[in-house]
C-alpha cells in the first residue's frame, strides 16, 4: 500500500490544476476555431446591370436584363466562378458582349468554360481599362458572344466560367466600376 504525505499530495493537485488549465485552453482554442471557421463564408458578388447598348431598340422587358454572379465558394483560393445568364430578355433580344473590371493585372486572368449556352464565347483581357463597352466606359475584361441566329446568348441561356489568378482572388475583387 502507497500512502502519500500531505505536501506530496498538495504537489499532485498543483499539477493536476495546471493540466486543468492545459486542458480548458485547449478547449476554448478548439471552440475558437471551429467557431471562426463557421463564420469564415464565400464571397458572391451578384452583378444585375441596367445600361444596355443597343443598335436597334432598347430591350422590351425592364431592365435588369441579365445577371452576373461572381462566386469564390469554389475550394481554391486562386479561383472564382463567374454565372452570367440572360434572363430577362425576350424574343429575338441576345447579349453579344458583356463587360467586367478586375482590381488586379487582368492579363494574368485565366478562363476555363465549365458549362451552359453559348459554350463558345471570345474572352479579351486587356491592360487596365483598356476593353471599351462605350463612348467612355473602359474596361479590364470582355466576353464577346456569337451574333449568328442558332449560337447566340439569348433569353433563358446561361453560361458559366471559372477565372483564375495566380494568388489569391475574392468575387469582391470584381466590383469596380468603369473608368474614367
């Protein structure tokens, strides 16, 4: 049989205080990070515009006509989702170029279609302000669509592109006006 002397015993439950304490820290730090990681949520930027171009006559339904969504809820932290769908306009109307701005060094953008109508589409990427939707509206980035009746970006389509960088990118980082 052990026995255990009184300032024997007092040293055991210092000790076990101090693992008490190890251990409540630990916990909170635990509880911290899952907490902050609750709260850490994907940027989406959801772009309705409402100047339209047009050759012929404005667009019959009330603007906003189509819809850019900027999602980097996508697992890589160099990538963003772009959803631009048409939907709002109707009959023969269609988008043959639509325009974004990005607060980095657009050239060094990269584009992968992933799904949707038209699946073809040319992506410019220029210097700073250097894609022109106006008169005065410069921009960094430019999706020109077919014009051809059958492949055209009409009512109801969608299409979908993922855009990559070479650091970090947020959907935030695709909310800037045109310049000047």
């Amino acid at each position: 049989m052990n026995t255990i002397t009184f300032n024997e015993g007092k040293d055991i439950m210092k000790k076990m205080k101090g693992i008490g304490k190890v251990v409540l820290l630990l916990s909170i730090a635990v509880i911290f990070t899952v907490t902050t990681a609750g709260q850490a949520q994907a940027d989406t930027l959801i772009l309705k515009p409402d100047v339209e171009f047009s050759v012929n006559t404005a667009p019959v339904n009330t603007p906003p006509w189509m819809t850019a969504t900027f999602d980097d809820d996508t697992g890589n932290a160099n990538s963003v989702r772009l959803t631009m769908a048409a939907d709002n306009l109707t009959g023969s109307e269609f988008i043959s170029k639509w325009f974004f701005n990005f607060d980095g060094v657009a050239t060094n953008l990269g584009f992968s279609y992933v799904s949707g109508s038209p699946q073809y589409s040319t992506v410019y990427t220029g210097e700073s302000n250097d894609t022109k939707a106006d008169g005065d509206g410069y921009y960094d980035i430019g999706f020109y669509f077919p014009t051809s009746s059958g492949s055209r970006f009409e009512a109801g389509d969608t299409v979908v592109y993922d855009i990559t960088y070479g650091s970090a990118i947020t959907a935030s980082s695709f909310n800037l006006f045109s310049s000047p």
